[in-house]
C-alpha cells in the first residue's frame, strides 16, 4: 500500500471544539514492518515508541482522554511468540516509561480483563495505575486485553452479581459498569492501517463516536497525522438522531 504524503502544515480549525475523547484503533504494526524488510516485532516497537508522540500531541490539543488499544481478546489467537513479544513490550513500556508519564501529569487508566494475564504484568499494570491516579493533565486509557463484547459480558455478570433490580438497568447504569466506568465516551475513534472495522473495539461506548480511517500505519501516525483526524471531527455535524 502507497502511504500518503505527511504534511506537518494541517491545522485545527478555530472556534469548532475537539474531542474530548478519542479512541485509536493502533492497526499497520505489522504492515510497516512487512514494508520495510522488518519482523513484525520491529513494527510493534515502533507502534509501542509511537503512543508518546501522539500522546505528547494530544496533550497539546486539549484533548482530555485518549484510549489506545493495544491487545484484543482476540490476538491471543496470534502465534505464541507475537503473544509473548507484546506481552513484554506492554511490561517494557510500563518499565520505562512510567515515572516520565507520571512526571507530565498523565494518569494511567486500563480497560480491559485481568484474568489471563500473566500476574506480574497484572501487578506492574496495578502499579501504574495506583501512581498516576491524581494525574489530570490528561488520561490515557490503555485497552488491554480488550473486547467490547467480553466487557459487556462482565458488566451483566457484576449487575447480577449485585442483585441490581431489573427496573433500575438502564444505560446509565450499564456504562456505570463498564470498564471505562467514569470516562466520557469517545467523540471520535481512528483507526490506522486502512481497515475499515471496529474489531471489537468500544462496542457500547461508540455508539455515537465519529469515525475516521486513515491508510497510514500505525508507527507512521505522526502530530500531523492526529491534527488531520482532529480537523475532519471538527468538520462533522453531530446530530445525535435530532434534526438540525
Ligand atoms: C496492530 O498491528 C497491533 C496489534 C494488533 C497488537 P497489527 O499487528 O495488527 O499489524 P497488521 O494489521 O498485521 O499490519
Ligand atoms: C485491532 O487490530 C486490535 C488492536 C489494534 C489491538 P487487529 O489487527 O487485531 O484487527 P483485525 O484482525 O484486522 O480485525
Ligand atoms: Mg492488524
């Protein structure tokens, strides 16, 4: 695939809000490795390396939650030594880059299933959390061992678990058990790497997100590459199924 010029010119555009949350789908790791004569594993070093830049800039912008996704439930089903690479560059990152993150004011946040982590990469993910908590500069929100189905599962076996009487489930009370359990939802999703999916990614808190695709790969998705995203959201009428 042909990756589009970069242009650090794109601008906001002035007087129209950016979003409070975005979520990114972080798609093309492997792509941009394969493109590059490299393992896969090169393209999720430089995926891993990338999240600071975009993050860096997203603090810049104002924006005040960003949610990557980083494993899904279902890469566990990629080859074993995928599984365990990312396993450790997720262990690594939080290694290195932890008392930076904490130094610019972000606070950690993880949404996802701990069952079927590895309990010292769940104690260092505990950890980080814990320590960055009364961060407000901005969240970032790790999807990790993340599936929007798997977390709707957990959330209805919580409310049964806590007797909740059915009239008082309503959507509140759903979001309220949710991983993302306090956060705003997305105002808008990106998905890098050209695909056109939601790979199970924000099932429930989606539902009225922009969206917006790009062909560059993930390690690619520069400043440039997250003002461009932000511009177009800016562009879009959201109606909310009023009318105008
Ligand atoms: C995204 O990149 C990272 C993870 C899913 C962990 P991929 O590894 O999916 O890269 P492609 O899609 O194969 O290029
Ligand atoms: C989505 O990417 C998951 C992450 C970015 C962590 P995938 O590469 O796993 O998604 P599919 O397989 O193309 O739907
Ligand atoms: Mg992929």
């Amino acid at each position: 695939m042909t990756q589009p010029q970069q242009n650090p010119e794109v601008s906001l555009v002035p007087d129209r809000p950016v979003p409070q949350h975005i979520g990114i789908i972080m798609d093309g790791n492997g792509r941009w490795a394969k493109a590059r004569g490299l393992p896969r594993q090169a393209g999720h070093r430089a995926g891993t390396k990338n999240i600071r830049r975009v993050l860096e800039e997203a603090v810049r912008l104002g924006i005040k939650v960003l949610t990557v996704y980083a494993f899904s439930t279902e890469n566990w089903g990629r080859p074993q030594e995928e599984v365990k690479h990312l396993m450790w560059l997720i262990s690594k990152s939080i290694q290195d880059e932890l008392d930076e993150l904490d130094a610019n004011g972000v606070q950690i946040r993880h949404s996802g299933r701990m069952a079927g982590v590895n309990p010292q990469l769940q104690k260092d993910i505990r950890w980080a959390i814990e320590r960055t908590r009364h961060n407000d500069r901005i969240i970032l929100n790790v999807a990790f061992n993340y599936g929007g189905r798997a977390e709707i599962v957990d959330a209805v076996r919580h409310i049964i678990e806590d007797q909740v009487p059915p009239e008082e489930v309503d959507e509140a009370l759903i979001s309220s058990y949710l991983y993302t359990a306090g956060l705003p939802d997305p105002d808008l999703i990106i998905r890098t790497g050209g695909e056109y999916r939601l790979s199970n990614f924000l099932t429930w808190q989606a539902a009225y997100a922009e969206y917006y695709a790009t062909p560059v790969f993930w390690p690619d998705f520069d400043e440039a590459e997250l003002r461009r995203a932000v511009a177009v959201y800016q562009g879009r009428e959201r109606r909310f199924g009023l009318v105008k």
